[in-house]
C-alpha cells in the first residue's frame, strides 16, 4: 500500500509522540483513494482523493496572504452549492506557478469530472453528471516549482479505481499520511454527537508542521461529517470555531500560500434541519466540531519542526479578547522565548520583553504570571518565594504551561507553541534537499 509508518513513529521529538489516535471508521456518502504519484524521490502516497458520491454540502475558510497558490484561486472561483471531490497533492504548493499551475488544475477537474461521471454511471441508481466546478483541489509543498502536472494526471484513473465505499481506520490514515509533507506523523480526530436525536458523525485530517502562524486557519485541515446542514451554516460554524482552534496556533511565525480549512457535509443523517446556528438543537455539534479543530490543531503544533516542548500561553484578565490574543502570540512567536524554552532556561525576562512590545496596555500594579503552578510575578513585582531552581527543573517538562495576567479587563485567549531547536534549522535548511 505503499504506507511508510516508521516516518511517524520514529518522531525525532522528545515529547510529540501523538500515537493516541482514534478510531475513524466509515462515513455516510464519502469514499477516500490514495496513490503514489511519484512526487517524491521515495515511495510513498502523495496523492488522495475524498469523493462525495452525492454531492457535498461545504465551507471554507482560505489563507489571508496577499500571495496566494493557485489551488486557492480556483477554490475560490467556483461557486458550486454542492462539491463532489476534493483533490490533494503533496511536495508541490502549485504557488507562483502562474498560468501552468492554474490551467493544470482547470485540465485535471475536466478528467476528473468526466472520469467521476463514469463511475457515477457505473455505481449509482440516479446517476449524476459530475462538472469541472463540482471539484475542489489542496496543494502544499514547494512554492515556485512547476507544478507536475502529467504525473498526477496520469494517476486519475488509478485514484478513482482505487475508489472504496466503505472507509475504516486503516484508509483514513492512509489519507492522513498522504498529504504530509514533512510532518513526522499523520493528525486525524473523530467526535459523535447529536443534532436533536439524531447521532452524527464528524471526522477530520490535517497536516501541518512548518510555516505555521494562521491567519484564518493553517495548512491543510479537512473536517468530515454526515450531518444534513446547509453551506451557510457550516459556513459559520467553521468561521466561529476557526477563531480559538487553528487560529490560535503558531509554530514559527508565518503564514502559508496555501492554508485552507474545509468543512463537508454528505447529508446522509436525517437531523433536524437547522437555520440558525444559535438554535440549541446545533449546540452540540459546535461544540464537537470545535474538539476535532482543537485537537488537530494541537496535533499540528506538537509535530511542528525540530519541536521538543509543548507550550501553552494564557493570557488572562485583558481589556479584550484581540488584546489578549495579541500578547499570547508576541510570547508564542518570539525566537527568544523559544530557544530559551528550547534549552530549558528559566530566563522569564525573555517573556516579560514579548509581553511589553505586544503593543496592549497591562497594569503592573496588579500583573501577574506563572510558569506551571510555580509564581514568577505577583502584584507587578518579583514574587517573594520565586525559586530559580525549581523553574529550571520545571523547565524540563514536556509540557510548558505560561499563565500571564494583565489586570485591564476580563477577556482571556489561550494560544499553542512549540520550542526552536538545532533539529528546525537542520529540517528547514535541508527541506529541499
């Protein structure tokens, strides 16, 4: 199957071995199909395919970068109320790749159309004749490089006879592992739910461990659910749940071309319908959507390049919510902060300088903040029991927990981070190679 699983669980990362994973099964009215496109050197999948035998409800949330992969244009330029196939490649980001990259994706969803249409033909008792604006396509990899297009269409044909309709634990990882790049391991997360009586499913892959500090989501993250809800309320489900899930993650600072987050409704549970997504019948679904997004997004940070710590940043007790959020990720994106956390050197000063440059006003008087559950400041002052040595052997931990308080307000954000190490310059400087 061409499935390479010792790239993940021979993590070079002390702590990221993110093993736990669910137990995805089948879903209502997809199918997944993985191939080797030879995109890379070695052998391994790079190509998958998530196809909607019936068509799709679906929302999206794209990179705000002024420079974007023409994957996202096209996305963008269709307005298909139902999609019936999302196409991923890997190793390649199809960005500044101009009219080649963009008439490659328009040739692609013409076969893959027709080719789809076929197989509806085949297989279904009402048959639908499947559009080139009925496709959708995610890219991620090198940005510049041409994009391989006679590779990948010469694997169509082979994507959609490896075509299954019944997914079990085993496809969706090979999904996962499919549209990595390098990432060392693969981030699925499943949540059951109800919408009013009816039990729905919600599932969802990511992949993500570089070029990481969202704008609206990061990367690719790809969420899966048999519920019946229209575009417009998956739409602002996803908006609203973005915010504190992949929004609130950082690895190194920087926005990808090709950052997406989708969200694919198959209709196939007959819940009660929903308009609003304020309705309480909806409450639950939010909520487990925000765990998949949540947990993926962890996923992601704690695979994120040459990572060796965890770090979560609270910040607590501000004016407002873009405040708070504004200070957590001065904190999360600092190479001071991270190479300090990296060596696991107590050096709070380094925290204390994101926190003053974030730009939010703090009140000293009362400013507090607190590494784990030891005090490092109280009442704007050097907190009277601080002990240097037992900060640096909670240095040492796994998982670093900042709390910071700044007294102007009542708002909270909670951001995720990891560390620099030697290991993000080797991986990063090599990437090419």
């Amino acid at each position: 199957m061409g499935i390479n699983f010792s790239n993940f669980l021979n993590s070079q990362s002390k702590n990221t071995k993110m093993i736990d994973f669910q137990d995805l099964d089948h879903l209502d009215g997809m199918s997944i199909s993985v191939v080797n496109a030879n995109l890379y050197k070695n052998n391994r999948d790079d190509l998958s395919m998530f196809y909607f035998r019936e068509g799709a409800n679906h929302a999206s949330v794209y990179t705000q970068s002024k420079i974007i992969s023409e994957n996202i244009k096209w996305n963008l330029s269709q307005n298909s109320k139902k999609v019936f196939s999302l196409i991923v490649n890997t190793r390649n980001a199809n960005a500044f790749t101009g009219n080649q990259g963009y008439e490659s994706l328009k040739n692609l969803a013409d076969t893959i159309s027709k080719k789809l249409t076929e197989k509806q033909f085949q297989d279904e008792e009402k048959p639908r004749k499947i559009t080139s604006k009925e496709i959708l396509f995610g890219c991620t990899g090198t940005i510049g490089e041409k994009f391989p297009y006679e590779k990948i269409a010469l694997q169509i044909p082979n994507l959609i006879n490896k075509i299954r309709y019944t997914q079990n634990k085993f496809i969706w990882m090979k999904a996962a592992l499919g549209i990595m790049t390098t990432d060392t391991k693969p981030k699925i997360a499943m949540e059951e739910c109800k919408i009013g009586s009816e039990k729905v499913k919600i599932y969802g892959v990511a992949k993500g461990s570089g070029m990481i500090y969202p704008n609206m989501a990061t990367t690719l993250a790809y969420i899966f659910t048999d519920a019946s809800l229209s575009n417009d309320v998956l739409s602002k489900l996803l908006k609203k749940n973005i915010f504190n899930t992949f929004n609130a993650i950082s690895c190194d600072g920087d926005t990808s071309t090709n950052d997406m987050a989708t969200i694919f409704a198959t209709n196939k549970v007959s819940n009660p319908k929903i308009k609003n997504i304020k309705d309480s019948k909806i409450k639950n679904f939010d909520k487990s959507l925000n765990n998949v997004l949540l947990n993926l997004a962890k996923r992601v940070v704690s695979d994120g390049e040459g990572a060796s710590k965890f770090i979560t940043i609270n910040v607590a007790k501000c004016k407002n919510e873009l405040d708070a959020k504004k200070i957590a990720f001065s904190i999360g994106n600092s190479p001071l902060v991270k190479t300090a956390i990296a060596g696991e050197d107590p050096n709070w000063g380094r925290i204390i300088m994101a926190i003053g440059k974030a730009g939010p006003k703090i009140n000293l008087k009362k400013f507090c903040m607190k590494l784990g559950n030891l005090k490092i400041i109280q009442d704007g002052k050097l907190f009277q029991n601080y002990d240097e040595e037992l900060l640096s052997k909670y240095m040492k931990s796994e998982n670093i927990d900042l709390s910071v308080e700044v007294f102007t307000g009542k708002k909270n954000f909670t951001a995720y981070t990891m560390d620099f190490t030697k290991k993000y310059i080797e991986i990063n400087g090599d990437y090419r190679s």
